[in-house]
C-alpha cells in the first residue's frame, strides 16, 4: 500500500485537511453542479444521439456528430461558434491558428496580460527566427504588463485609441509568477475596450481556465477563445485536440485557415474521436472539480509543513487549475515531481530529470504518469529549470489518486 509508506505526521495532516478544507471543497462542488447543469442541458437541446458517434472517415463531410459537438462548445462557453477538432493537436496550435487566421500584414497584436505562455513566444516572434512566426509575417506585436496582478486599464485604452486589431488575455497564470485573471477582472477590462473601440477582437488564451468558473470569457464579451483538450475541457478522456470558440464570422475565418477558403468547417475526419469529445465535456466539470480539491489539497498540506512560496494559497479563490510552489533547487523539483512520477499509474517506474522540451526557452522537469501523453488535466507537474525553481502542479482526475500522488511526493520531499 502506497499510505503505508507515508510518514504519520503526514497522514495526520491529510486527516485534518477534511475538516479544515470542507467549506472550500463544498463551494467547488456547487460550481460543478452549476456547470454540469448548463452542460447536460447543451446536450439535451443539441438532441445528442447514439449515431453522433460513427466514425466518419475520409473527407469527412456531413458529420452531424462533428457539428453538435461544436454546437456544444460554443453554446458551454458563451459564444455563437466552435471548431472542435482532433486536426488542432495542442492549445499552441490552436492560438497559433487563431491568431493567424485573424492577423494580417500590417495589423497590431496587443498583449494585455504580459508577455504569453512560453510555447507562444517563438510563434509570435519574440525570440527565434522562423519564416512562420506573426513577426515575420509583418504583424506588429505590443505587450503591456499586469499592475499588481491587474490590467492596467489606463495603458491599455490609450494604446487601444491609437488602433489594434487583436487584443490578447492570457486567463492562466501560465509559466509565470503572477496571479490568475478571474472571469470578473477579464469583463471589467473588455468593457472598456468595447466602449473605447468595438472593433478590437478580444482574443482569450482559456487554457485550464475552462469551467472553473460558472461563466466563460465567452460570456462576457471575449470575441474568440481558445483551449486544450488534454486539458479541462477534454475531460481526461479526449486523448487529443483542441478547440477555438467564438464570434460566428472569426470561427468562418479560423476554419478557413484550418481547412481552406470555400471548405471552412465542412470537412475534417473525425477519427473516431466523436465519443471521446462528446464524453470528455461531459465529464469535464468533474475533472476540473477533483483538479480544483487536489490543488487545494496540496497548497494546504504545503502550507501547514511550513512552505511558503505556495501560490495560490489554498484558500484563495481560484480561476484555474494550477498550483504553484517555489522548491529553491532543481534537486528539490526533481524529488518532489518523482514522487508525483511514483504514484502516477502510467510510467510510475520513469526516473525524472531535466531535459529541453520542443517549444519551450528552458530545460523542463516534467512528472506526466498519464493515459493521454502530456495531458495535464491529468496528474501532473512540470517546471523550467530556472531561479526560483517553481513548480507548477495541475489536474488529478479523482481527489484520492490525487492525495496518494501529493502524500507520496511530499514524503519524498521530506527524506
Ligand atoms: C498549456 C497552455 C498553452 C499551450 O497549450 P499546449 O497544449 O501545451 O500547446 C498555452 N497557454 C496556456 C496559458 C497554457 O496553460
């Protein structure tokens, strides 16, 4: 048994935590409920039915399975349309593809939430030298950064008065030390983009944002949003795709660029992943409820064995998936992702190290014992091997194998 090998005053801990985090784990189930709710109701309207599931190959013209499914994720994320699609292989994909499909020589992308994600930087062009990035394409890239973990509306109306085309949030705290930007901070600011210029696409990357909330940025006024599905919405059933959500005539443009003008959404085989898509956002909203309870569980467990740098604290109000924790030393990130490598049920065995990851500027330390490769709705932790050597822990498809994996790394942490 994995329990018999954890220190006592750890299971003690873990013990307490059931009390002491009761009315936290109460409040994230009555989200999950809100969000099943408009889910199954998605699915009722949609008249979702057995023969949405065939495989329909080729070319894949009339896939009604195909067109509910995104009928579905428009309708769960508040906008009028979706591509859903096993042909977007990551959420990078998915942001490069909507980004060029909605920037054109000449236009002005405005990072509003500070540089993006990592895997972004390259494809926007701020560092490397690919013919493919925004920048070689002749688009203008601007960032303005967060005050104390908040736009700072002042900078962003005046740039906003000069002209731009696409206005970029990042939800997610991403690979960054900064807070997440909840739903309410993200439609105060688009307010005052719209009232200053109706134009402007407001484009949000929702990665591990998605139904942590009651309400998508889709609800409050973002014009296209963009995810993973080896992440929330895939429920840790899908095992591959993606999604970009939004306006009905971005979607026309972004599906033409997938596919090609005159074919948009028509085609695209499904490769027989209706199912796993239909029944991954049907799971999802307690996917990111047992991720939600496992975060909360190890920012408490971290934070009463005396850690400091636990962020967010574990009774801080959330708006997606990820906890972070500063270790001070590679050695320390690598013991603790081991331990979260240990107890994963796939490759429990992998000795976790170091290593360059396509994409990303740093080395990267990567605990990922998941079903679907690299999915991280799934149990897992990775961080860039850089000063203060943060870790950055997400998903756990049950509270229980959760508390197993953060008991078991803990454990480790402490030999
Ligand atoms: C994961 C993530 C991405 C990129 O998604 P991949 O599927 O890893 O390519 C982009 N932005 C944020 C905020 C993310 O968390």
């Amino acid at each position: 048994m994995i329990l018999d090998k954890i220190d006592e005053n750890l299971i003690k801990l873990s013990k307490d935590s059931k009390e002491a985090l009761k009315d936290i784990y109460q409040k994230i189930d009555e989200v999950c409920l809100y969000n099943s709710d408009r889910i199954l109701e998605a699915f009722i309207e949609n008249r979702v039915s057995y023969s949405d599931f065939a495989d329909i190959n080729g070319y894949g013209n009339f896939d009604e399975g195909r067109d509910k499914l995104e009928r579905i994720f428009a309708r769960v994320l508040g906008c009028e349309d979706a591509l859903v699609r096993s042909q977007i292989m990551s959420g990078t994909n998915a942001i490069y593809l909507g980004l060029s499909a909605l920037l054109k020589h000449g236009d002005t992308l405005l990072a509003i939430s500070g540089d993006p994600y990592d895997s972004l930087l390259e494809m926007i062009g701020i560092y490397g030298d690919s013919n493919q990035s925004l920048k070689a394409c002749g688009v203008k890239y601007e960032m303005i950064d967060l005050v104390d973990n908040d736009f700072d509306d002042e900078a962003i109306i005046s740039r906003v008065k000069k002209g731009v085309k696409v206005v970029e949030i990042q939800r997610s705290r991403g690979y960054a030390s900064r807070q997440s930007l909840a739903i309410a901070k993200i439609e105060r600011i688009i307010k005052k983009i719209k009232e200053t210029d109706p134009k402007v696409i407001v484009f949000v990357d929702n990665c591990y944002g998605e139904l942590v909330e009651k309400k998508e940025p889709g609800h409050v006024g973002a014009d296209i949003v963009v995810g993973s599905l080896m992440k929330n919405l895939g429920g840790g059933i899908a095992t591959t795709g993606g999604y970009i959500a939004g306006r009905k005539d971005l979607i026309k443009e972004v599906a033409e660029r997938l596919s090609a003008p005159g074919i948009g959404k028509d085609l695209g085989a499904n490769f027989n992943q209706n199912i796993n898509f239909f029944k991954g956002i049907f799971l999802a909203p307690n996917a990111v409820r047992n991720a939600l309870k496992t975060a909360v569980f190890a920012a408490y467990m971290l934070e009463k064995l005396g850690y400091q740098n636990v962020d967010p604290k574990f009774d801080e109000e959330r708006t997606d998936i990820i906890q972070t924790l500063e270790l001070g030393s590679e050695e320390k990130l690598v013991e603790f992702s081991q331990g979260i490598q240990s107890s994963s049920p796939i490759d429990s065995f992998v000795k976790v190290m170091s290593a360059p990851m396509p994409g990303y500027p740093f080395n990267e330390v990567m605990a990922a014992g998941s079903f679907t490769q690299g999915s991280t709705i799934e149990l897992s932790a990775d961080a860039p091997i850089i000063a203060p050597y943060r870790l950055y822990m997400q998903g756990g498809l049950t509270l229980e194998y959760g508390e197993l994996s953060i008991l078991l790394a803990l454990s480790n942490l402490q030999k």
